[in-house]
C-alpha cells in the first residue's frame, strides 16, 4: 500500500509541474520558490473593451488634448462637424493652422479626411479611438487587437528600444509593469498620407512619442473618466451605469513632439469591459465599404506594383 501512495504522488507532482508549465502566469512572479516574498499578484489586462468614437478624454486641467468646438443642443460635441479648438496652448503656430484648416472643412460639412474613413493605417495615438479594442497578454508581449480594420500592435516586453527604430504605421513599443500598471513606450511612428494625432487633424511629426499607461478600475473609479466623456461625446448605451458592477480599463497616455507641441500632453480613454467572448468581435474591413460620409471613395492604399 506504502509503494502504490509513493508511485501516486509521484504521478501526481510530475503532473502538477506540467500543469504549471503550461499555464503558467502571464508574468512569472519574481522570488517565488526562492524564499523571497512572494511579488504582488499580476494584473490581467486580457479581454476586449469598449470606448464610443470619436475619442480621447481631456483632462479637466494642464496641458491636454483638443476639445470639439461644434456643440449639440445637449452640449457634446458633434461628430458631424469635427471643429478641432485651434487655439489650444499645447499647438505650435503651425500646426495650430493646420488643426484650423481641418475645422474649417469640419464645420462647413465637407468632409474631413483622416485615417479611419481613408482606410489607411491609424498609428499612435489615433488608433486608440478606433471601437473595439481587444488585449492578449503572454510572458514576452502583449498585443493589441483593433477591431477597425484588423489593425494589430505587438507590444515586446521588458525590452529595450532598438538602437536605430525602423519607422512602421505603429511604431516600436516596449512595455513594462508598475505595480499595477502596464507601461507602453512607442516611438518610429510612420507618417504617411493622412498620419493625425486626433479626429481633428492634429499633425505629428518622426519626433512622436507616446507613453500609455493601463490600470484596471472598479466602477466608481471609473466613473469620473466617463463624466469627463461624456462632457465631450455621446454616451454610448450601456456604459455609463452608475449601478454596474464589472471590471474597467483606463489609459492615460502621454504625448511629446518637440516639432509640433510646445509641452508634452496627457489625456485618458476609460474603455468598459466587453467580455472575453471573441463572437461579438465583428469584422470590419475600410476596403469593402470605401464610399464614406462625404460621399466620396475613400482614399484606399493601392499597391504601386503587383504583389505577384
């Protein structure tokens, strides 16, 4: 009897190793097993969140993003007119002109061209307000799922930044944990044809950086970035119940370009759990829906050669 219980916790140990193998947590958790004190519990980012258009959430004070000039009767800002506030401190003259030059068109109803309705490749920061967003988290990286367009980021992590960064649509971004905050730190973010910080045309320029930072909230922490939302948006149904009980994510990025911005910038995006169900992830691709609201064909990206 004694060797058939050895033979079975012997089983049974080899198997609890493989199982920890396997599912091991989404960061190993440093000193343990080493007499250390155990390292606090990893945050799970992982799920897919929510956020309604068009975007960022200023800050009620301190150099922050751009407002919409164009109100609704109910004092949010009109998607429709998209009237960028041109006289923000954080714009240099120029780019100050040409966030104006962009409202102009906003305001007359003329349309105004930006990476989403051209179906061109978003970038950092501007992808951030594009639906859906969806976080898988591994050991090495965390990549991030856009629902728009299939558009994706891979995140490396506790990695340095190359010496020499080859610009790409989304740039090269690294992360890290504080506590419990994920940290992403992008930069050799690409310009291209319609590249924008913002739906108000906000230009960037090769000196972009951007910093986010990820926290999980409970509902009433939540809740004062929706309030500042909803000041400036429609409130998307289902999102603002002050009665909800589930989990939250807030992203407060920071934004830097010596070229275009006289100071750095921060303003959050406060996404609402949409579950970790991939059947409610609808596909949305800009090319088979190329006519957009002004009327015209989207600008699509073509090829200049063939593929083959």
């Amino acid at each position: 009897m004694d060797s058939q219980w050895r033979n079975f916790s012997l089983v049974f140990v080899v198997a609890a190793a493989v199982v920890t193998l396997t599912f091991g947590p989404a960061w190993a958790l440093e000193g343990a097993g080493s007499g250390e004190e155990a390292a606090p519990p990893i945050p799970d980012f992982s799920g897919i969140w929510l956020h309604p258009l068009p975007g960022f959430e200023p800050l009620p004070s301190g150099p922050t993003a751009l407002v919409n000039r164009s109100r609704r009767a109910n004092g949010t800002g009109d998607i429709l007119k998209l009237n960028g506030d041109y006289t923000n401190p954080i714009l240099k003259p120029a780019a100050a002109e040409v966030v104006k030059r962009h409202a102009e068109l906003g305001i007359n109803g003329i349309g105004d061209p930006n990476p989403r309705n051209q179906c061109w490749p978003a970038g950092v920061p501007f992808v951030f307000t594009n639906g859906p967003t969806q976080l898988l988290q591994q050991p090495e990286r965390v990549t991030i799922l856009y629902a728009y367009d299939h558009q994706v980021r891979r995140v490396r992590l506790n990695q340095p930044h190359p010496a020499q960064v080859t610009p790409s649509w989304y740039g090269d971004s690294v992360g890290h944990l504080e506590g419990d905050t994920l940290v992403i730190d992008t930069v050799g973010i690409k310009l291209g044809r319609y590249s924008m910080v913002d739906w108000y045309g906000t230009p960037h320029t090769d000196a972009l950086h951007v910093v986010e930072r990820y926290r999980l909230l409970d509902s009433a922490a939540a809740k004062e970035g929706f309030e500042r939302d909803a000041r400036q948006h429609n409130v998307a149904q289902g999102m603002r119940n002050p009665n909800a009980r589930g989990k939250y994510l807030q992203l407060q990025f920071t934004v830097e370009d010596k070229d275009v911005f006289t100071s750095p910038w921060i303003a959050t995006m406060t996404y609402g759990s949409g579950g970790s169900d991939p059947t409610g992830w609808e596909e949305q691709a800009c090319a088979e829906n190329i006519q957009w609201y002004s009327g015209k064909d989207a600008d699509v990206p073509r090829a200049d050669a063939p593929d083959f």
